[in-house]
C-alpha cells in the first residue's frame, strides 16, 4: 500500500476549544509539528493552517483545517486536489468515543461513525478509502452528553491518557508514512493495550 503524502488532524479552531475532547486531532499535530519542528502557517486556498514535516524518509503535508469541525470536507479536499494526493495516501486524525481515552487505533476505510468531520470528508470524496487515526476519548455513558462531552475539557487523568496515546501514535507514525501499516498497526494496538508501557516520546 502506497505511504503517506498528507495528515490532517481534524479539531475545532480557536483557543476555546483548544484542549477540548473533540481536538484531540489537533492534540496530535500540534505534538508531531512539536517534534518535527514545523511552524503552520495559514493557507486560504487550503481552508486551514498547513506546514511540511520531514517523517522518515519522506516529507509529508500536514493539516489543520481551518472550517468548523462539520465543514472538514471542504478543507481536506481541497488539499488533496492542489497537492494531487490521492485519498489512500491521507490520513485524518481524530477523537473517537468508542474507544477509552489511553488507546489509539489506526484503521483504513469505513464510515463515519457520527463524527461529523469524518462525515463530512466521505460527502466531500463520495467515499471514506483514506486512513483514519482515532484518539479515544471515551464515551460519557448516555447519547444525551454526548455533545457537551466531546465539547468539554478532559479530567486530568483522562488528559494525560490522551496525551499517552498521542505518544504511542507518534511512535509508529513513520511506518505508516513509509506505507507499512501492518506493522503499525500491530505496535500501536499492542502498546495502546498493553498495561506495560515503554519510554515516552515527548522528551523531559
């Protein structure tokens, strides 16, 4: 399978969301921006904030859309058009309820689940062939809360769970950008999983 040319993470723009559940997308590009020492910059045909990381041997787009959480679509292809990149080699960063806060998971294709800039990328592309990486947050127990969940700030312990996760999916970040995704995979899930867990990659 083809690697990785662009990643976005998908997040709500404005500091009053910042450290907010549902961008944990963001959560994820601002530390890999952190790591890799990009600077976003703001791109108005892009409909967002966009840098170039070097990840591997590769370099990759990196995206912050700049639209509303439920307006994504709009952002995402317009930079696969101007980039010519194919949706197979994109993959969206996001927060995901079915999953506790402390895993990541990576997954290609399928549906939106309710998130509504996942859902609002498929009505962009006709389809969902692009690879997801979803940072849980956990799931507030009934659909009523949902909204003000994904909208509120994370408890301490579940913050630092998210930013663990964020650690782990860092750490196989370039296996998926060199296209080997199995492997990824397999180290994300089992570190995401397992109760023992490894240095970190933040730094001090």
């Amino acid at each position: 399978m083809a690697g990785l040319r662009l990643i976005v993470g998908l997040g709500n723009p404005g500091p009053e969301y910042a450290r907010t559940r549902h961008n944990a997308g963001f959560w994820f590009l601002d530390a890999l921006a952190g790591q890799a020492g990009v600077r976003f910059g703001l791109d108005a045909k892009l409909h967002g904030e966009s840098g170039k990381a070097d990840i591997g041997r590769r370099t990759v787009w990196l995206l912050k859309p700049a639209t509303f959480m439920n307006r994504s679509g709009q952002s995402v292809a317009a930079a696969l058009r101007y980039f010519k990149i194919a949706p197979d080699e994109c993959l969206v960063v996001h927060d995901e309820l079915d999953l506790p806060a402390g895993a990541a998971r990576l997954k290609f294709d399928g549906g939106h689940g309710g998130q509504n800039g996942l859902r609002d990328i498929i009505q962009h592309l006709g389809h969902g062939k692009f690879h997801r990486l979803r940072i849980g947050i956990g799931h507030p127990g009934h659909k009523d809360k949902v909204t003000p969940w994904v909208l509120g700030r994370p408890g301490k312990d579940d913050e630092a769970a998210m930013l663990r996760a964020v650690d782990d999916a860092l750490a196989v970040l370039p296996l998926a950008v060199a296209g080997d995704f199995n492997e990824a995979m397999k180290r994300l899930h089992t570190a995401a999983g397992a109760g023992d867990r490894g240095p970190g990659t933040r730094g001090g």
